[in-house]
C-alpha cells in the first residue's frame, strides 16, 4: 500500500473507530434542515459519515487528491452508501457547484494549505442562505507545538519546516497576502483577527467554537453562516416613509425621516 492511501485509509478508520467525532458532527448541526453536506478536502470522506448515515443527507467530497477520491467511492460502496454519495477531483478555490446548494459545507484543516481568501469566498457561495459552515484551522500553537518538539528532537527538517511556515503567516498577517514561492509556501494559520477580516471580506460570521471538536488546541474548530444582508435601499426608502406616515398621525409638527 502507498503511503498516500496507507494515510487516507487509516484517517477512516480513525474517525469510525471514535464514536465521539460523529456525535459532536450531529450535535454542531441538531435541528437544522441537512438535505446536501459538502466536505472540502474530503479526504476518505470519513467526515461526511455522520450526515450520510445517521440524517439521510446526500454527501459531496473535494479533494485534491485522486487517491483519497477512489479510496473515498470504495469505502462508501462497502458500507452500501455509494448512491447517497459522490465526489470529485476539485481545488477549494474554484467548487463545481450552483451557488447556494449546500445545507451544511465542513472544512477540517483544508484551509491551511489554500488561498483563503478565494477558497472561503467558494465555501461562501455554494452555502445556502440558511446553511452552516463548519470550519476547522491551524492556530498559530499548532505550528509553535510542532517545533519546539523538533527543537527538542533536533530534527532540523520540521524546524525549518515550522519556521518558513510561522514566517510565511507573519508576512500574510501583516500584507494580507499569502506568501507563494519557493522560499516561502502559501501553507498559513489563522488567528481570529485575521479570520474575521476574510471572512467579513466574503460574507461570513463566525457563531460559535464548537467545543468539543477538537482536542487539540492549536486546531480550533467554529461554526459559521452567511452574514445578513442589509436591507436594500429601496426598501429602506419605503421603511422611512412607513414612519414618517405614522409620526404624522401621532403628531404633524415632528421632523420627518428625509431618504439619503
């Protein structure tokens, strides 16, 4: 077995094998309307598991790799579910999907290794009005963890590995952009601040931390939907002459609301 599909495989088994992840999956989405689920950077798809089996959602994966797709059809085909589910060949950056066709869209440590910006503008638009977004990240301890261990360890590759990575998020934080190039890969963590300035920038608000999601603290996970629209000027017009109508009727000297 290649190494590749060893990992895909094994990320199966460990999510099937903890009862306590589709719990908290079930949990973050109780009494919501979970017709379609979308998982960006599927993976084996093991995280659409829950919605598939235990709601009757149709399921659709993305994944970068063509290996963790085949290994994603094999496993749902063995469990009797190939019918309820489907997958593709796809970047997060560019979702082949309608606008607006997805209940619920799950992304669990994809977005690290993408371009924010366009990736949760994507997420964005294929979400449904209503719909949640589950979105899982990288803090910056994730990466602070995994070198000190290295330093400890003396392994020079991770620490040259964390430390162009830690680099490469300071210069996104500051310019806003990732950093893409030999030197300097465009893989980033997220910190709140920076989040919420992407996720203003698409139309996304972050609700809550869903506890119990992660057990490790440097890979915190939110849930997030759409922010609200404001209201159209026209109808704002109209919502200004509804009040001064009724301040007239109460009292016909009071100033009214003059449409800008």
């Amino acid at each position: 077995m290649e190494p590749e599909e060893s990992y895909f495989s094994a990320e199966w088994e460990k999510f099937r094998s903890d009862p306590e992840r589709s719990r908290q999956s079930l949990a973050a989405v109780a009494g919501l309307r979970m017709s379609k689920v979308l998982d960006v950077g599927c993976g084996a798809g093991q995280e659409l598991l829950p919605f598939v089996t235990s709601l009757g959602a149709y399921g659709v994966g993305v994944d970068i790799s063509s290996t963790a797709m085949q290994i994603a059809r094999q496993k749902f085909e063995e469990l009797g579910y190939s019918e309820r589910v489907e997958f593709h060949y796809s970047p997060a950056e560019a979702l082949p999907f309608a606008s607006n066709s997805f209940d619920l869209v799950t992304c669990r440590l994809a977005l690290p290794y993408t371009v924010n910006q366009l990736a949760l503008s994507e997420m964005a638009r294929v979400l449904c009005p209503a719909g949640i977004l589950i979105l899982k990240i990288h803090a910056p301890l994730y990466y602070l963890r995994k070198g000190a261990r290295a330093v400890t360890k003396r392994d020079f590759r991770v620490i040259l590995w964390t430390g162009r990575i830690i680099l490469a998020s300071t210069l996104y934080h500051l310019t806003g952009t990732q950093p893409d190039n030999r030197l300097l890969k465009r893989e980033a963590f997220q910190t709140p601040w920076m989040l919420r300035r992407v996720l203003s920038s698409v139309g996304l608000v972050i609700l809550h931390e869903v506890a119990g999601a992660s057990k490790n603290a440097g890979t915190p996970t939110s849930s997030l939907k759409k922010a609200p629209r404001l209201q159209p000027a026209g109808s704002m017009k109209h919502m200004n002459n509804l009040i001064n109508f009724v301040r007239k009727l109460v009292s016909p000297q009071c100033v009214e609301f003059v449409d800008g």
